[in-house]
C-alpha cells in the first residue's frame, strides 16, 4: 500500500509539474527569436502578433532578429535554450524542414529539439522578372531560357523556402538558371530593381509594391490555386506542375517545453491573428491565417521534410 501511494504521489507530482507553469505564465518577457533579417516577410509577420500577444499576455513579447546559414542559427539558438516558454523560433516552417536534408550536421535536430508550437500563416511565393527580360508569363520564360541557358534567379539565401522553390522550379521545367542567393527577402527584390539579376522567386511582402507599380513583372505564384488576395496572377502550376512553395510562418519551442505552455501559447498565437492589425497585414501580403494545433504542426513538418528531401536529392543542391 506504501509502495502504491508513493507512486500515486509521483504522478500527481508529474502533473501539478506540467500545469503549474502555466498558471502563472508568463511572469517576464517573452523572446522570440526570428530567423530572418528586418524587412522580409517572416519578420513582418512575428511583429505583428509579438504586438497583439503583448497586449494580451501583459507581458512584453520581445522580437529578436538572428538571421544567416538558411535559418540554423537562429534555430540552434532555441533548440539549446531553456524549455520554459520564455525563448520561442518564429521562422518559416518550410526553410526549417529543408535544413535536415540540406545539411549533413547541424547542431541540432530539426524535429527532435523542438516542441511544435503553431502554425501561423502561409504566403505563397512569387516569381517575379526585371521588364527588360522581355517575357510576361511562365511559358514564355521557359521557352526563353531554353534558349538562352543560365538566367539569373535569385532567392534569399542558400537553403531557404525561396531557393529551393527555385530550384524546384528549375526541375520541374527542365531549364538551366544560374542561381543567385543574397540574405533576406527584400535583398533580391532590390538586386533586381537595380538589374543585377533578372529574376527572383521572392516573398509576396518583398515584391509585390514593385509589381503593383510596374517595376517587375508577376510570372506566377508557387501554389497549387490561385491566392484569394492576388487573383488575377496565374500559378506556376497553371504551366509547370509541381511547383509549389510558401513562406509557412510558424513557432517553435525548444523540446520539453510543457506542454500546458505549448497549449496556452498556441491559443495567443491563434487568437493575436485573429486582430484586426493582423488581418490587414496578412491580407496585404497574400497570408492566409493557419489555425493548427500543435500534433498537426508536427504532422505537417514530417510531410514538408520528407517532399524537401526529394528535391534536395532530385537537384543536387549543396550547402556552401
């Protein structure tokens, strides 16, 4: 009978330990640690609900942005953080489940060391051209570069969702580009305002200005429908099927984390998009807002990884 209480005593124990942090939390700022530089979509979308969760946490949600290496380190930053909540990733899922197959070793493990937080949103990418290329759709570009092997393609950076959309792309149409890769989503779009490449599969947040006002040129969206937000531009599968990509803005923790914290923090998550200030943002850059629990958010990486894999294999692509 001893023996049975001490143990019913342990799993009470257990969880009091997984619900009592919850209760209280969050007692201090929260930092989230973005993966990408100022200015690109990733970015715009966790300042946005990093503001609405300040609001109604009644702590201040503090955005910290450490960009380089295809998103790794900001991601081994969370991974070797305390699991209490108070450190979180905002990074586009997509380029996070691409780093496993693209990278040997990395210090840590893109599923095992986080906790699935939240799945916020998704953006579709954009391929878009410099005017002076001459073309105004898919087909006429590949018809192009068919020709002219080695078009210049940009994305913004080595490994994220944008270059190996790209390169996707490149495969799926059985075309040569030279691949140009720079750091963050509005770096590329610059270059190619400037003429310094003639294309770039760039972020909606990044691009989409310049094409409203004549400036480059909308080929097509990375995405199996057209977005509700940006109708009249046809998708790249609308010519090339099997091109799809998005920006998958989402939240992770680091593993162990409690899962009453997970939950409470899912729910912020899912309720600061629901804001006025957050819809508007996302409806300007093509986002449609994610409500996923966590087990989905797993689920849905598990895919994403292994569909990566595959054009990581299929297009020989290596780390510099």
């Amino acid at each position: 009978m001893r023996a049975a209480s001490r143990i019913t005593l342990g799993i009470i124990s257990i969880i009091l330990s997984q619900s009592l942090p919850a209760q209280n939390y969050p007692v201090k700022p929260i930092r989230v640690i973005v993966s990408f530089p100022p200015g690109g979509a990733t970015d715009l979308f966790s300042r946005v609900t990093a503001a609405e969760m300040t609001k109604n946490l009644g702590q201040q949600v503090i955005v910290e942005n450490r960009p380089g290496a295809g998103t790794t380190i900001a991601a081994d930053i969370v991974a070797k953080a305390a699991p209490d909540g108070y450190t979180l990733l905002f990074t586009d899922l997509s380029t996070h489940t691409i780093s496993t197959s693209l990278y040997a070793r990395l210090p840590y493990h893109p599923l095992r060391d986080f906790a699935p937080v939240a799945a916020v949103n998704s953006s579709p990418l954009l391929l878009v051209a410099h005017p002076s290329v001459g073309v105004k759709n898919v087909a006429g570009l590949v018809a192009m570069a068919k020709k002219h092997p080695g078009i210049t393609l940009a994305n913004s950076g080595i490994g994220t969702v944008t270059h190996m959309t790209a390169e996707r792309f490149r495969w799926r149409a059985g075309i040569e580009v030279t691949a140009v890769s720079y750091k963050g989503g509005a770096t590329p779009v610059i270059a190619a305002l400037g003429g310094e490449v003639a294309m770039v599969m760039a972020t909606v947040p990044a691009s989409i200005q310049y094409v409203q006002k004549g400036k480059l040129v909308a080929l097509g969206l990375a995405a199996t429908k057209r977005s509700p937000f940006l109708r009249e531009i046809p998708t790249i599968g609308e010519t090339i099927k099997g091109v799809e990509g998005a920006v998958i803005s989402g939240v992770l923790a680091p593993a162990g984390t409690p899962r009453a914290i997970i939950e409470r923090l899912n729910a912020e998550y899912a309720r600061a998009s629901e804001a006025p200030r957050a819809k508007e943002v996302y409806e300007q850059n093509a986002a449609e807002t994610l409500v996923m629990t966590p087990a989905q958010v797993l689920e849905s990486m598990e895919r994403d990884t292994k569909a990566w894999a595959e054009v990581v294999k299929a297009t020989g692509v290596k780390p510099l």
